[in-house]
C-alpha cells in the first residue's frame, strides 16, 4: 500500500492552516513587496502574490508550515513536554529551531534568501508584528519565522526572475 500524501493535499492543509492562523497571502505579499519594492521599480502586488504562490508550492515548504505550525498550536494547548513547552511558549531567544525549519523554506532559493530573511525577521513588519505580539495568547514561534521566510524566499524568486530577464 502507497502511504505517500499527495502533493495537492499537503499544498492544501498547508494553505489552510496559514489562513486559519490568521496569515493571508496578501499579508506575505506586502512583506514581498516591502523587500523588493526598492529594487524594481514596476513592481505590482500582483507580482508579489505570484512569486508567494510559486513558493508555496513547494513540498519543502508546506512540510515545514504544517510542522511549525503544529508545534505552535500544540504549546498554545500545553501539550509539549517540559522544558520545550516553557521553551516554545515564550519563544526562547537562544531556541533556534524556529529559525531552522524557517532555513529550508530559504534555502531553496538560494543564498539571497538568508539576507532577505535575516532583514525582515529584525525589522518585523506588517503581519510579523502582528505574529510577535505575545499579549494575545496565542503562540506563533514558529509561524512568524516560517512567514517571513516565504516571504524571503518569493522575494528570492523575484530577484532572480528579474536577473534573468537581463
């Protein structure tokens, strides 16, 4: 018996579980735009959606949102072991794996994907904030390294498309 998911299901729950954390492609799309907007001068939301589109995707990239995000809601329910619940829930600075699993997510565009990563995950804007506020109970330790780092990756995308086009 083949136990092997099939692409288009795991693409779907990933999409699913995105929205369903409150996280809407438009909201990735602004932080496409907000990395690249400087380096084209015609560049359309459009064409950021697009590019958050093409990274989502991806196998890599949706196992590693149904991943993180699964650990989120299961420290949002108390459900991890000690110390990693206490670990997660606060979003431990010196943790890291958060920024692991949000590594595959970049690494599959290459290396310009690490400093768009890098910069956006600093300056946490739009959604970010909004993933990194703690006073509202929920837990995205995971989500808001994974979100930015779609957003570097299609921003990747975008900046070798536009390479390419030279």
């Amino acid at each position: 018996m083949d136990k092997k998911i099939k692409h288009d299901v795991l693409e779907q729950k990933a999409r699913e579980l995105l929205q369903e954390r409150g996280v809407t492609l438009q909201d990735i799309a602004e932080l496409v735009y907000y990395l690249q907007s400087k380096y084209h001068e015609d560049l359309s939301m459009d064409d950021c959606l697009y590019n958050v589109d093409r990274v989502l995707e991806k196998r890599e990239v949706q196992n590693a949102i149904l991943t993180g995000i699964q650990l989120d809601k299961l420290a949002e329910k108390k459900m991890l072991e000690e110390p990693l619940q206490t670990t997660i829930a606060i979003d431990e600075g010196l943790y890291g794996v958060d920024e692991i699993i949000a590594f595959s997510i970049v690494n599959v565009y290459g290396s310009i994907g690490f400093t768009n990563y890098g910069y956006i995950d600093k300056q946490k804007p739009g959604i970010l904030q909004k993933l990194n506020d703690k006073s509202t109970g929920e837990c995205h330790t995971f989500l808001d390294d994974i979100v930015g780092a779609i957003a570097a990756a299609a921003s990747s995308r975008l900046a070798h498309a536009a390479e390419d086009a030279k």
